[in-house]
C-alpha cells in the first residue's frame, strides 16, 4: 500500500513539473522545472529499486542535458518583440491527434487496471546492474552498438556544421 503511494505521489508531482516546464514563460524557470522533474523520475525508479537507473537518470539527464539546454538557451537570445503565428497551422488536428492520444492513454489504463500484476519477486532483480548489463551485452548488443554508431555521426555531423559556420 505504501509503494503504490509513494508511486502515486511521484508521479503527480512528475505530471506537475512536466505541466510547469511547458506553461512557465520564462526559459530559464522552464530549465529548473525540468530539473525537478527529472530528479523526481529518478526518485521514482529508486523507489523501484531500480537504483542504476536512478543514477544513470541523475548523471545524464538532470546532469548533462539539462546543462547542455542552459547553455543553449544562454548563449541563444530567444527574445524576439513580435509574436509569430503560422498561417499553415492546424489547430483542429492538433486537438484530434491530442485526442487520441489521451483516449489511447485511458484504454491502456483501464486495461492494465484490469489485468493483474506481475508478483513483487520479479520485480526486485529488474533494476540491478548485473541483469541491465548482461541484457545489454548480450540480448541488445547490435542495438546498442548501433545507437553509439549513430550518436557517434550526429556528433560528427554536428562538428563539420558547426565548422562551416565559423
């Protein structure tokens, strides 16, 4: 009883952050606020004892990514007086596709409500950093292999534009 509401709070307060980063007008707040959220995410995989993936979330993305953006939004003016607003845009799709996606949201809700859960045994060698690597060496090998080739060229790629512009 006591997991399912720390799980519960954890994840009201991510939904909460997550509004706050995309409502907040300021840029810099928007960076905080994802921040928090993403500290929260990794509070919410510690308390599945999934402790790797805590780790992993606080080192990469409420360490790196988020400063990477500080850096971005910093070294970027954004401030422009005038406010655009694209004639193409079709807000009706916008709300139809949004539409879906809730309803989608609320159908895997109510079937996994309905369906029941795996036992807690299983649940507590999900996490550990021995079983994430020898699933990631062994069973997903070529793709990770594939993704770090992929990052390996988008950074590559990054560094000959970037180069061009100087």
């Amino acid at each position: 009883m006591a997991d399912a509401f720390i799980f519960y709070a954890l994840a009201g307060l991510i939904l909460v952050f997550a509004l706050a980063v995309v409502t907040v007008r300021n840029t810099i707040y928007s960076i905080l606020f994802l921040i928090v959220d993403f500290l929260a995410v990794a509070l919410l995989y510690a308390s599945m004892n999934s402790l790797l993936l805590a780790a992993i979330q606080v080192l990469v993305y409420a360490g790196g990514i988020v400063v990477l953006y500080l850096f971005v939004v910093i070294l970027v003016n954004l401030r422009r007086p005038e406010m655009h607003s694209d004639p193409n845009r079709h807000s009706t799709i916008g709300g139809v596709m949004t539409a879906a996606v809730l309803g989608e949201v609320i159908v895997i809700g109510i079937y996994s409500a309905m369906r029941p859960g795996p036992p807690t045994a299983a649940l507590s060698e999900v996490g550990s950093v021995e079983n994430v690597a020898m699933a990631l060496f062994s069973d997903y090998l070529i793709p990770f292999e594939v993704a770090s080739m992929l990052l390996l060229v988008a950074m590559v790629g990054a560094i000959i534009l970037a180069k061009r512009e100087l």
